[in-house]
C-alpha cells in the first residue's frame, strides 16, 4: 500500500489454480457473517464459494459447467433460497443458489444475447409497471398501435405467455435483453415452489440499437453504451436519443449503477461523468489515473481496478484516498464486485485466477489512524463527509468534532480547536474549565471527566499545554535534525510562535468559546462558571469594554467577592461598579461612582473626549469624566432602591449635571415615592431648575393636588421669570465677569430648553390650586402684566384684567375676548371708555376703539355709545362705524316686528284650527255601533276619540281618555291632523 488513508483492508485471499481464468463475479450475503461468491470462469464453469467474515477463511462449496464459453455476467435473484441467473455462450442459465439442482437454459427467443441488465427501481420511484400487450395478428391492429407510438424508432410488442395484469411483483424479475440490433424488455418469473420452475414474457421489444456493450435500466430508462457512445432509451415508449458519443480513438463504453444516489456513471477512457435517469449530467467529471477495467461502489467512495491496482476515489471531488497494488502491472484485466445488498463493507478483486477480498476499515479507525498521523484537515474531512452522507450519528458528530478538537488544543492550534468544539453539540462547556484554572476549584465537581478515545493528554492550564507543546516542537525538531519523520504541522518548524503569542491566541479563542457558550441552555453552575471565567479573561485580555458590557448586562457572576479583589488590585473599578449595580450592591456601586468624581483627574478618567454611550432624548451626549461617573450613578438611582440612598447621592450628582438629578427624581421604574419636602432640602436651594422640574413631574406625571405644592412650583416660576426680565431689560448695572457669571445662571434655568414665562403662563391657566394673592404679592412691582392679567381674572378683578389688556400690553383681541367672557355690555362700554380715557398722561385709542364698535358695537347701545365718544375723535374715523351701528339696531328693532307678527298670525290660525276641531258635529241614529264591544248606541252615553272611533260609555271607562280601541295611546303618540297645521 502506497502512503494513503487506509480506507480498505486486505482480509482473505482464493487461488482458482490451473488456467482457468475469472471472467464473472458476484457476492451475494446471506447473513451477517457469511457471504457466498459465485465466479464465472473463461471455461464456461460456475463455482460457489463461501466467505466467513468472522474467521476470513475461503471455502469452495460447489460447480456447475455451463459451456464451453466463457460466463459473461451473473445475477443473484433473491436473498433467501433464491436463484442464479447467468449469461453464457449468448444463453440466459438458471440455477439454485447453492448449484444443487440442475441447471436450466431460458430458450425462445433469448438466443445471442450480448448483455443483460436487471431494471433497478430508485428510491420514492414513480417509474412505470411494464405490462404485456395482449396484441392479436391482425396486421391493422399492429399498424394502429405503431401509429400511437409516433416517429422513431421501431417498437414491437411481442406476444408472450398469456399474462393476468393483476400479477404479483414477488419472484418476478425485470431484464434489459440485447440481442443483435434489438433490445428485449422481459420478465422473469420464478415459482420459489417448484424448484427451477421458471417463465418469462416478452414485455417490450425495442429495434433499431446494435453493438451494445453495455447496459444499466434504472427506473423508465436504459442507458446503453455501444462503440459509438452513450444512449437513452425510455422503456415506455421505446425512444431514444443520444446522450453524448464516444472520441475515434476511445476504449470500450463502460457504465456503473450508483446505488447510494440513484445515478449512473459513464466512462469515457480515464473520465467519468455522472448522469441522472434522464442521462443529464450532474456535478463535474471524475478524472481517474488510468482507465479502469471495472468500476465499484463502496458506500460514499467509488472503487477502480485496472492494471493490477485498485484505487479508491471520493465521489464528490474524485480525489484518490488510497491505492492498492494486488498484481503485477500488465497481469490482464481485472473485475471488481462490491457487496452492495449487505452492509457494504465487503470488496472482492479478481485477477487472472486469483481472487483477493477486502473489507471496508471502520470509519472510527480510519479516523483514529489519522488523527494519530496529526493530519487533521484529512479527519475533519473525512467526519464531515461522513456526515454529509448520513453515515454517522449526531452524537457521534459531536464526539468526533469534540476529540479532534482536543488534539488540535493540545498541538498548539487553538483558533482550529475551538472550531471544532462549536460544532459539537454534546460538548459541555465546562469541559474546558480546567485549562483556565487548576483543579480543585469551585467547578471542579462539574466537570464531566470525558477520556474520549484517549488519544490526548488529560486537560491542564494552558500554560502547562503551551509549554508542553512547545517542548514537543524542540524534540521534533531534534529527531527531524536526527534524520527521524515526526507528525508535527510544518508551520511551526517554518515559523515558530513565541510562548507569549500562543497563550495570548488560546485566551482570546478559549473566551470566543465560552461567550458562544453562554446562549446554550445551560445548568446554573456552568453558567456561573462561563461568566466568571469570562471575567478573568476578560482582565487577562485587558478587554476592558468588554468587561463593563458583561459585568453591566444580566451575568450569573454570583459570587462577586472572588472577583472583587481581583478586579480592585487591577485597577477596573469601573466594572466593578458595574458588577455591584447588577447584583443589587448599589450602596457600593454609587461609592464607587462617587469616588471617580473626586479623582477624575488622577489618570482614572480622560476628562475631554471619551464618549459614554449615555442617550438623553434619543442623541448621544459627549460628557466629561465626572460627568460620566454621575450618570452611571444616576442610572443605579433611576431603578427601585432604598429612598434614603436616593437622597444620600443626589446632591453630588445635582452639583456635577442638574440632568442627571432630574432623571433620577422623575424616574417612573420607582415602587416607592420620595418625600417632595426631603428632597428639597437635599437639594442646594441655588438648583432652581431641579426643583422646578421635579415640581412639574409631581403635578403633571403623578397628578399631586397639594395646594401648597402648587403654590411652590409657581412661586419659583415667578421668582425665575423675575430674573428673566431683569437680565433682559438689563436692569442689574454689573461688570462682565457679574453678567457672564448672570448669563450662566440664566442657561441653567434654561436648561429644558422651555422658555420660563411660558411655562408659568401655561401654569398659571392650567392650574386652579395655588394662592393668586401670594403670586400678586410676589410680582406686583413688576412687568409681568400677562401673568398679572390671569392672576387678577382668578380673583375676579375684571377691570384690572381690561386695563392691563387693553393698555399695559394693548391686545385688543384678548381684550374683547374677556369681554365676550364676562358676557355683560356693560364691559364692552368699559373697554369703550378705557380706549377714549386712557387716563396717565396716555393718548386715547381711537383705532381700538373703532375696533370694538366695528366687531361688538351691534350689541351696544347707540346713546350710550355716543356719550362715550369723545369730541376730539375724528368724525371721518368713527361715522362709518355709528352709521352701522344705528342701521343694525333699527334693522334689529324691525326683524323683532316682523317676528312678532308672524307669531300672532301662527297663534291665531291654531286657535281657529282648534275651535273648528272642537266644533265638528258626530251624527248617532239607531244603526250606530260601539267600536269595542259592537252593542247598539241607541240613546246610550258615548265617547269619541280624536282618531274617531266611537265607544259607549262603559268601554270608555274600561279603556280610559288617552287609549282609543285601536290601542294607540294620544299620550305617547300624539295625533296630528292634516287640517291643524298651519299652512300659511
């Protein structure tokens, strides 16, 4: 064997003796551990033999002579007491499987047969059931059924034994028979009952293809190979075409059923193609060495002879895995027969006279054999191969990616080990907690003691793998300078790694494993083990980002003193912060946070460009060191803790951002509330803008309807509004660095970006709870006339709200609206007379006041108006204005007369309308009957209703006045006549 995989293994050998050569072979299994092979020999002979698997020892168990022709080719039919069908000399022979009975010659027609082939039926085949044609002599009837056939070639039906078409398939048999240039398609049946007993019918008979050397019938199709080339027959309808044709200088067609995938194999020389049942081809073409006199299948691999060696191929690429020499070179042509009804691990070669059985090595040694010689890349091959034929099981996947991960690990090659372990599925992770930390540790008893085939070394910690491995290399090296081979990957004698570099590679691989890891389902002690781990490595690593993401995001590092003295001498307080907040340590967290505020600028924090991905309003927000350090605290503060810590931290994060102080006291993740008043004092008295804001969120979020918080929040209000007006009139007469100092306090008022005046005006509308008179007091010296104006509506003081209306901030519009509000006309001639008597030196309004009279003056009294008007205003401004006015009330006074008398018509027409109801005459004579009770009236009292229906006197006492006979009820339904309305 040259230095291949060894996929085979030689196991048994048989010597025919004399010249008799082999020119037929078949292997038929008959249990698990014997196997008879039937042998065709060049002198015509059939000879049994029997191969036990267990013992490897050839036994000759019987012969039979046929001919005196060489036998062609053999078929087992049947598994159990089944029968032998052989070609020889052009004749079709039947035996028993054990050569016992006489042989039997099929006659007939089946003379001159140059190859046979048995229909072979794929898998979930949908392939058609050939059924004889009972076709009469009649040559109309023939010409008929040749017209349905349509263009082509020739197809006959040949009339056979006469044939019921509900048949039973079992001991029935298909064949592909060519003889000459026709091809027969016949069914062979046997009667297991009586012996050799045996019929066939002639199913279809195909002209017009000669020269077949050939045949494989799978499903509805035969491929045929001739010297010509390849063709595609359809066993239904008897056409064909050509696939593809041979080169003028080619060796003979030869073909290959492909059992595992249902395909067919096509040689052309040394180049093999593979087709489907409809001849197209699939993948690429197969290269082999030489061209091979026999072609096998040996589960997923294809098996060639030829030239006194066999060579085993991959399917997919063609690649050849392992060569095998069994004869001398030039010994003849050979014949290959693989045992593809049993398990498919048996392979029998013939040569001359001698006969050379091998068996298929587990593919678990075969593995094992390789990851022996270190190559790797073969094994992992190899197992996905084998997984992509469905050859092994997902556990034994798993076992198989997991073992040769461990080898890889402990050969150096931690980036292609942890590969492996992530693909297999049944590995525990904290089978690799041993290499980052010495046993005994608290996770030792969860650690599965997996041996696995032995194969390497138990598991230590990684510096005790790297310098193992690294004094494996000195000794290779050694005994490669010695002029000894040693299996160790080439890259290292090219390229040595440092220690430093391999320890650095296993950590960074060992932490992508077990951050894998953490999403699988997991029990609690593992999961706690692969964070903490994480951890170290983490710090090992000096990853610092991602220390804080595992440490602030939900982990299962339970015991956090482990790590808390680790994480303290290395200096990563931050996660340490991080880890305290998640495991509800937040006292020790806000330390922590509190300390990086006062020693931001010891070389804890960068204090001028880190960016903290801290959101505020969906935008990310640059802070500084300590402000990075009061929103972590602040984020603690925002979650459910205890209100005294709340209070506690507060003020310090007020001093460093007020946004972060208002975040924590309008947070709505708080179960229980703080006390307005506590926080208040916790709050320097000089952070307006927090208390405000907090004040705000208690009244509008949590709906607080203390009057004496609401006349707090408007309190401040006005107090930062006060300074507003001061800084923007300009009022404090200070130097710049007093009106730099002013003009920051004013941006922290600011500090939501909500005007203050506008906030308190809103305030002051919307809310009906603080004290107006305490607000006046407040600002009465001021030019806060709007909020002056709403305070003095609160308190009912109307003619203050007009004059600062109408004169401090001369809105005419709200001015008019108050008007419409008070809903007097006494305070649109108010409003008159402030417009034409401003009073204080002021010029009268006369614009507003032509205003007034132009929307309101209809609703005014015209000599009450014209008293008001002054006798300086211009006539030319207020003339059009009086002449409508007077117009509207003569036009009103009119509209009222017209009014007036159409209601008098109306009352007039119903009264006449009622009087003519009430004096309509009812005529009962002797014939008159009760509409009730149907009795005679006579002279009898009676009642009429205003539907008209008359009842006596005693149905009326019964039905009552508002219900009539027909059941209508003048109450509920009132009747309206046509003749009562009036029409005018």
């Amino acid at each position: 064997m040259s230095k291949s995989r060894a996929v085979v293994e030689l196991t048994a050998r048989f010597d025919l003796g004399g010249d008799d050569k082999i020119r037929a072979l078949s292997l038929s299994p008959i249990s698990d551990s014997q196997t008879l092979v039937y042998l065709g020999t060049s002198s015509g002979s059939l000879i049994l033999l029997s191969l036990d698997t267990l013992t490897n020892i050839v036994s000759r168990l019987g012969s039979v002579s046929l001919s005196a022709s060489p036998v062609e080719s053999i078929f087992v039919l049947g598994e159990e007491r089944g029968k032998v069908l052989a070609l020889c000399n052009g004749y079709l022979f039947l035996m028993d499987s054990l050569l016992s009975q006489p042989t039997k010659r099929l006659g007939g027609v089946l003379k001159g047969i140059n190859v046979v082939a048995r229909r072979v039926r794929g898998r979930d085949s949908s392939s058609t059931d050939l059924l004889p044609s009972e076709i009469s002599t009649d040559s109309s009837s023939s010409k008929k059924f040749l017209q349905l056939l349509g263009a082509g070639n020739l197809v006959n039906d040949v009339k056979g034994k006469d044939f019921p078409h509900d048949r039973v398939h079992q001991g029935h048999y298909v064949f592909a028979v060519a003889i000459g240039e026709r091809m027969l398609l016949i069914e062979l049946q046997c009667d297991e009952k009586e012996g050799l007993s045996s019929s066939f019918v002639v199913l279809k008979e195909i002209l017009g293809i000669g020269g077949i050397k050939t045949l494989v019938w799978l499903d509805d199709y035969v491929i045929a190979g001739t010297v010509k080339g390849y063709s595609l027959i359809s066993c239904v309808t008897g056409q064909s075409g050509v696939i593809f044709t041979l080169p003028d200088v080619s060796g003979p067609p030869l073909l290959k059923l492909l059992c595992k995938e249902w395909k067919v194999l096509l040689l052309v020389d040394n180049v093999g193609v593979v087709v489907d049942t409809n001849g197209q081809p699939i993948g690429g073409s197969l290269v082999f060495q030489r061209r091979p006199d026999s072609v096998g299948e040996l589960s997923f691999y294809l098996v060639t002879v030829g030239d006194g060696k066999m060579e085993i191929h991959q399917k997919k690429s063609g690649a050849c895995v392992q060569s095998v020499s069994f004869g001398p070179q030039g010994c003849g042509p050979s014949l290959l027969a693989a045992d593809e009804a049993g398990d498919g691990n048996l392979l029998a070669v013939t040569t001359l006279s001698k006969l050379i059985f091998y068996r298929r090595v587990p593919y678990e040694e075969q593995i094992k054999d390789l990851l022996r010689k270190k190559r790797y890349r073969e094994a992992i091959s190899l197992v996905e191969e084998l997984d992509s034929q469905g050859e092994i099981s997902k556990d034994m996947l798993s076992f198989l990616h997991a073992q040769i991960g461990y080898l890889l690990l402990f050969d150096l090659r931690f980036e292609e080990a942890v590969n492996q372990f992530l693909k297999s599925e049944e590995m525990e992770p904290s089978e690799v907690f041993p290499f980052i930390m010495r046993d005994p540790n608290r996770w030792s008893l969860v650690v599965p003691r997996n041996r696995y085939w032995g194969l390497h070394p138990p598991p230590a910690p990684f510096e005790d793998v790297v310098d193992n491995g690294l004094m494996a290399i000195q000794r290779a090296n050694f005994l490669r300078k010695a002029g000894m081979d040693t299996p160790v990957d080439e890259e290292f004698f090219s390229n040595p790694p440092s220690r430093a570099d391999l320890l650095d590679s296993a950590i960074k691989n060992i932490t992508r494993y077990l951050e894998i890891s953490r999403e699988k389902d997991l029990t609690q002690p593992v999961r706690e083990g692969i964070d903490t781990l994480l951890m170290l490595l983490y710090r090992a690593l000096n990853r610092i980002e991602d220390m804080e993401n595992l440490a602030s995001s939900e982990n299962n590092c339970v015991v956090v003193e482990e790590l808390e003295t680790l994480l303290t001498e290395s200096g990563h307080l931050r996660t340490l912060a991080f880890l305290y907040a998640t495991k509800g340590m937040s006292a020790k967290a806000l330390a922590i946070w509190r300390l990086f505020t006062k020693n931001y600028s010891s070389g804890l924090w960068q204090d001028s460009d880190d960016l903290v991905p801290y959101l505020h309003d969906n935008e990310l927000i640059r802070l500084s060191g300590k402000e990075a350090a009061a929103a972590e605290a602040a984020r603690i503060l925002e979650e459910p803790c205890d209100p005294e810590l709340t209070l506690q931290h507060l003020s310090w994060i007020s001093e460093i951002n007020p946004l972060f102080a208002i975040q924590v006291l309008t947070s709505d993740k708080r179960t229980e509330e703080l006390s307005p008043e506590q926080v208040i004092q916790a709050i320097d008295p000089k952070k307006v803008e927090i208390i405000q804001r907090y004040f705000q969120w208690l009244i509008e979020e949590r709906d607080y309807t203390d009057p004496q918080l609401h006349t707090s929040y408007a309190l401040s209000l006005a107090k930062s509004a006060l300074e507003c007006v001061e800084v923007q009139n300009g009022i404090p007469e200070a130097d710049a660095g007093g009106r730099e100092a002013h003009d920051c306090n004013v941006g922290s008022i600011s500090l939501l970006e909500s005007d203050v005046r506008e906030r308190l005006q809103t305030f002051l509308q919307s809310s009906d709870l603080y004290d107006p008179e305490e607000i006046l007091e407040l600002i009465e010296g001021s030019e806060l006339w709007l909020e002056k104006a709403i305070l003095y509506r609160r308190i009912g003081q109307e003619t203050l709200v007009l004059q600062i209306l109408a004169l401090k901030l001369e809105d005419c519009a709200a001015a008019e609206q108050y008007c419409v509000e008070i809903g007097r006309p006494d305070a649109f001639m108010q409003l008159l007379d402030m417009y034409l008597d401003p009073q204080n030196g002021k010029e009268p309004m006369f614009k507003a006041a032509v205003r007034l009279l132009h929307n309101h003056g209809a609703s005014l009294d015209p000599l009450q108006v014209l008293e008001k008007l002054s006798p300086d205003m211009p006539l030319k401004l207020a003339s059009d204005t009086i002449l409508r006015m007077l117009r509207a009330r003569v036009h009103h006074h009119r509209q009222g007369q017209i009014v007036h008398n159409i209601s008098r018509a109306l009352d007039v027409d119903s009264r006449l309308a009622r009087l003519e109801e009430r004096s309509r005459h009812m005529q009962i004579n002797d014939e008159s009957l009760c509409d009730s009770c149907y009795a005679r009236l006579g002279t009898k009292l009676f009642a009429m209703y205003p539907d008209d229906t008359i009842v006596c006197y005693k149905c009326y006492r019964r039905l009552g006045e508002s219900k009539s006979v027909t059941g209508r009820d003048f109450k509920r339904d009132v009747l309206i006549k046509p003749g009562w309305l009036v029409n005018r």
